[in-house]
C-alpha cells in the first residue's frame, strides 16, 4: 500500500524524509482502520440469517473479502486524473455496501470501511471534493443506521421488556449518539489530512524557496566577482596602465636627451620614470591587497588600520591625524568591512584628491560604532561623479552589514566619509 502513497505528487526523494513521515501517519491511520474492520469481522457472534444475507458460515470470508479488496485499491491511489479519481471514490462506497449487504458483520465494519474512502478520497481531492466525499460517506452511514435500528427494534432480549415509546425513546438517543460520534470522527478525518497536507505544501514551498535563494545566492556572488574583476581591471587600466605609459615616454625622452649628450636633463627623465614605476608597483600591490581573503591576517582591527595608515603616510607623504579607540573585539564581518572601507578611502584620496591632510577616526559611541574619513583635498560634484564604483562598493560594505553610510563632498571643499554600525 506504500507504493500508492508516494505515486504522483506524494512521492518524495531522499532529500525529503521529513515530508514522508506525515504521509506514514496517514498510512498508519489507514492500517488502523482496516485493521479494526478485521478484527470487527472476526469477532461478532453469528448472526441469525435473513433474507439479504447469505450462509453465515461465509459470512466472514465474505466481509474479509471485501476489507481486502478496498484496502488492495490502496495499492495505487490514481493521483492527477480526475475523472478517475472519481470513480475510484464511487468503487470505495460501492465495496462498502458490498459489505453492508453481506449482512451483520458487515454491517459493523461499515462505518471503518467509510473512513477509509474519506481518508483516500482527502488525498485525491481538494476541499470540495474532501466535503461532499465526507457528506456521502456521513449520508451512507446515516441510512445504514436507521436500517440496523428499524431492524433490531422490539427484537434484542431487553427490547422485549420496554414498551414502545420506550423503545422509540431509546433507538432515537442511540441514533443520535451514533450520528453525532460519526460525524466528529469525519470531521476529525478531514481536519488532520487538511493540516498534512498544508504541512507537506508549506515544506514544499519552503523547500523550493530555499532552492531559489541559493541560486540567488550565486547569482549575486559571481555577479559580485565579474563587479571586482571589472574594478581591478578599470584600477589596472586607469593607474598601472597610465604610470607605465608615462614612464614609456620618459625613458624615451631620456635617450633623445642622452643622444643630444643633454645628461642633466636625461637625468631628470630617468626620476622621473623611476618614480613612476615605483607609483606602479604601488598600484599593483594595492590591488593584490584589495583580492586578499583576510585582509586583517590574523590581527586586530585597530592594528591592520594602523599599518595600514603607516604604509598610507610613507607612500604619500601625506600627513594622517588618526583616532581610534575601540576597547573591544568586532565580528569578522566588521572588521573586514570597515577595513575595506578605510582602504578604498585612502586609496581615492591618493588618486584623486591631491589632499595634504587626513584625519581618520574609529570608536564605539552610543552603542555604534563610529568611522569618520576627512581629507582636505579638492572634492568633487557626487551627481556628476558617474564612474564611482569604489564609492558604491563603500556603500554596499556597510549596508551589508545593517549599518548607514554617508558621503559629505562638494568641489574645494575636501571629502567626509561616515559611517554608523550598530554594535
């Protein structure tokens, strides 16, 4: 009977074992039926024949019989055609009135027979189709009910005692307890297949959401690395590109120089294209820094920064006034964060601002933490600035993080960076 629960939209994959323990249960809750209908069949006393019944001797075959064949439907529930799904119900209620024709112990198991049909029919149809399986089962019940009363009234042994508004008194409050206790299971049935279901379709849904977002995920991640190697080759473009072009055309002029035996001058090109190489190989290890996976290597972030304004100040000779007072570890996310962030802030100040001064200050104020990047360089318009990756990337870092980034510039009047982290 397993193989008809996985079929169709019920089977589940090995990545889905939470999903099929609910189904179990309502596997299991089917077994248990059926089992109770056997056992009903088996353990009645034999009844006294009449006309609809036949020999009471196979009586119990019979009813087994029929117990057997509704749960071998079992075996392949007929997921995704309706039309079928429907005649598949209408052979479940016509196997259970099989049984109820065959007599008294039929007539017991009548009632688990019914719930086996709801229980299926709950599987295969939408909640329209889950009530009116339901009201067809509760109406089946209900005649069945009112045919077993209208036969066994003045017939029991005690029966014979009462008279009969006596009689009529009691078979009416059996009826309705009966009916009332079959309808509460019904309700019940539909209930609990109702809430697997939504079960099974919220894990469904949270499942495939989870698939979509890890494809996001690397979406945004190569998304994010064809951004940095874009970077890296526009730095590579625009700084190392131009320092060797100049420094080309320097050591060019030195040998013209040279040829015209003009030394001083020849000399002054060879500085000068000494110096550009080394701007260049500073280029070039800027970006080597930038594609580190730790930046901070192992050390604090008060330290990095610190030696990171140290190679800062030799490299430019620009004067750096920094404050950084943080008394306590940050998360790595953090730390790498607002490293990044000094990073790119320096290293715009050294290509484009032509700053003298720069003051850097990093602390933990009113539960956040602080970072304000001054320089006194030229500024610029924010609305005309239209190649600003590195500013973005700024601006990304820290809101990645659940923190607000600001930038403060104007033309001649020098740039400020801040930004706010809750800590």
């Amino acid at each position: 009977m397993m193989r008809g629960w996985k079929h169709g939209r019920f089977e589940v994959g090995m990545g889905d074992r939470l999903q099929e323990r609910s189904f179990r249960l309502l596997l299991y809750l089917e077994w248990i039926l059926l089992g109770i209908a056997m056992i009903a069949a088996l353990s009645i006393h034999r009844p006294r024949p009449t006309m609809m019944e036949v020999d009471p001797h196979n009586i119990p075959l019979a009813v087994l019989g029929c117990i057997a064949l509704l749960g071998g439907l079992g075996l392949r529930l007929p997921i995704g055609s309706q039309g079928v799904s429907i005649l598949y119900t209408i052979a479940g209620f016509s196997i259970s009135w099989l049984a109820v024709s065959l007599g008294g112990r039929g007539n017991t198991v009548f009632s688990a027979l019914l719930l086996v049909v709801v229980l299926r029919a709950c599987i295969l149809f939408p909640w329209r189709g889950r009530i009116i399986t339901a009201l067809c089962a509760y109406g089946s019940f209900l005649i069945v009910l009112w045919m077993r009363i209208q036969h066994f009234q003045g017939r029991g042994p005690g029966m014979r005692s009462l008279d009969i508004a006596q009689q009529q008194q009691f078979l009416l409050h059996l009826m309705i307890n009966s009916a009332l206790l079959f309808g509460l299971v019904l309700i019940f049935v539909l209930l609990l297949v109702g809430a697997v279901l939504s079960e099974r379709e919220s894990r469904q849904a949270l499942i495939e959401a989870n698939r979509r977002l890890r494809r996001y995920a690397l979406l945004i991640e190569n998304q994010a690395m064809l951004q940095e190697r874009s970077r890296i080759a526009r730095e590579m473009h625009d700084s190392v590109g131009h320092s060797l072009t100049a420094q080309s055309i320097q050591l060019e002029n030195a040998v013209l120089c040279w040829k015209q035996q003009n030394w001083q001058q020849g000399e002054t090109h060879l500085n000068a294209a000494r110096q550009l190489g080394k701007d260049a190989l500073r280029d070039v290890r800027q970006s080597v820094a930038s594609l580190q996976t730790s930046p901070l290597q192992g050390r604090s972030l008060s330290q990095a920064v610190q030696t990171l304004l140290d190679q800062f100040t030799t490299t430019t000779q620009i004067v750096v006034n920094p404050e950084i007072n943080l008394p306590v570890s940050l998360p790595a996310e953090i730390s790498t964060a607002l490293y990044r962030l000094i990073q790119e802030g320096l290293t715009n100040i050294t290509r484009y601002s032509g700053a003298t001064a720069v003051e850097l200050t990093l602390k933990i104020t009113a539960g956040a933490i602080s970072l304000v990047l001054i320089d006194n360089g030229c500024g610029f318009d924010p609305a005309q600035n239209t190649t600003g990756f590195g500013l973005q990337s700024m601006r990304d870092r820290i809101e990645a993080i659940g923190g607000q980034f600001t930038l403060i510039t104007a033309p001649r009047q020098g740039c400020t960076i801040r930004a706010t982290i809750p800590c």
